[in-house]
C-alpha cells in the first residue's frame, strides 16, 4: 500500500510555520498535497494559564493541552492512510509534542527563531487581523505566550530531523528540503 510523505512543521508562534507550509505548498503543485494545521483544532473552552510574571489568568493558545487532540490526531491519520495522496504537511505548536503524531511522520522540522524576531511578526500579524493593540499583543505574548512555549514547544526541537533558521529558510534549505521530498517520493 502506498502511503503519502508526512512533513511536520514545528515551532514556535511566529516562526514561519504557516509561510514555509504555503510555500511547499506552492512548489509541490506538481503532487496531491494536504495540509493539516494545528490552529484549526484549539480546544473550546481553551484551559487557562496564570502568568509567572502577573498573576493574571489568560486563555492558553500555547499549551498541548489546546489542542483537541483525538480529534487532530484522528484527521491527520486519516490523510495519512489515503493512497491518493503523495503529501502530507501537519503544521503547528504541538506537531512534535506528541509521540503518537510523530509516529506518522517522516520528515520533522522545527522553526527556530529569536524570540525579539517572533514578538514582532506577531504583533504585526494580530494587528492586521484586529486581535488587539500593540501593548495587549506583546503583553499577551510576554506573560503567556512565551512561558508556555518556553516549557514545552522550544525543547521539541530535539525531535526534529532538521531544524530550519526561520528568518531565512527560503533559499538554500528549502532548496534541498524540496530536492528531498521529492526524491523520497519518486523512488516510492
């Protein structure tokens, strides 16, 4: 039976996860790609985190725990199974957390990137889609966001088979990340 290639894409909130999946998405038009991120299976309610630095209590985006994983876990391995497809990207915080997601995949990347660098992408994201001010988002970000990443996504990178820099992943890495894809896929 064949079996589609699993990438997994990891890292940090602003690392260019969802920027690198889109461009392998990009440059494998010439296969049946799909794409299974993370951020579409947030747990409702989403658990709560009291921040280290404030004592307040926030809604956290950024723990494993946020993910509905019966459900990611079931979808991603559905689209691992079928035989009409030749890839499968899984993107997102959790997708080297869980052994039993890193099981299906072949290939597993980690996004790494100054946290500064991350902060900022962030801000500017989350402002552009109206998710608050400059101050909510980086407050956001300092008291929660980056004490949950800390503890439990940044040491995930151990798992990965490549760690990518994520401020500049286009050019030579991407090159042979593609090369290697396809290489697998062809001699399959």
């Amino acid at each position: 039976m064949k079996k589609p290639f699993v990438i997994a894409i990891a890292g940090c909130s602003g690392s260019g996860k969802s920027t690198l999946s889109q461009m392998l998405l990009d440059d494998f038009k010439d296969y049946r790609v799909e794409l299974l991120a993370t951020d579409r299976y947030f747990q409702n309610p989403l658990p709560k985190m009291i921040s280290p630095l404030s004592g307040e209590e926030y809604d956290d985006f950024n723990c494993p725990e946020s993910l509905d994983f019966d459900r990611y876990y079931a979808d991603a391995k559905a689209l691992c199974q079928r035989e009409d497809l030749d890839i499968v990207i899984l993107e997102g915080l959790t997708v080297l957390y869980f052994e039993k997601l890193r099981e299906l995949e072949d290939l597993k990347i980690f996004l790494d990137l100054d946290p500064e660098i991350r902060m900022y992408r962030r801000i500017v994201r989350n402002m552009a889609a109206g998710r608050g001010t400059m101050e909510e988002i980086a407050d956001f970000y300092l008291h929660s966001a980056k004490y949950s990443e800390t503890k439990y996504f940044i040491p995930t990178k151990l798992q990965a088979d490549l760690v990518f820099n994520g401020h500049n992943f286009q050019g030579l890495a991407k090159t042979v990340l593609v090369q290697y894809v396809r290489s697998q896929i062809d001699a399959q």
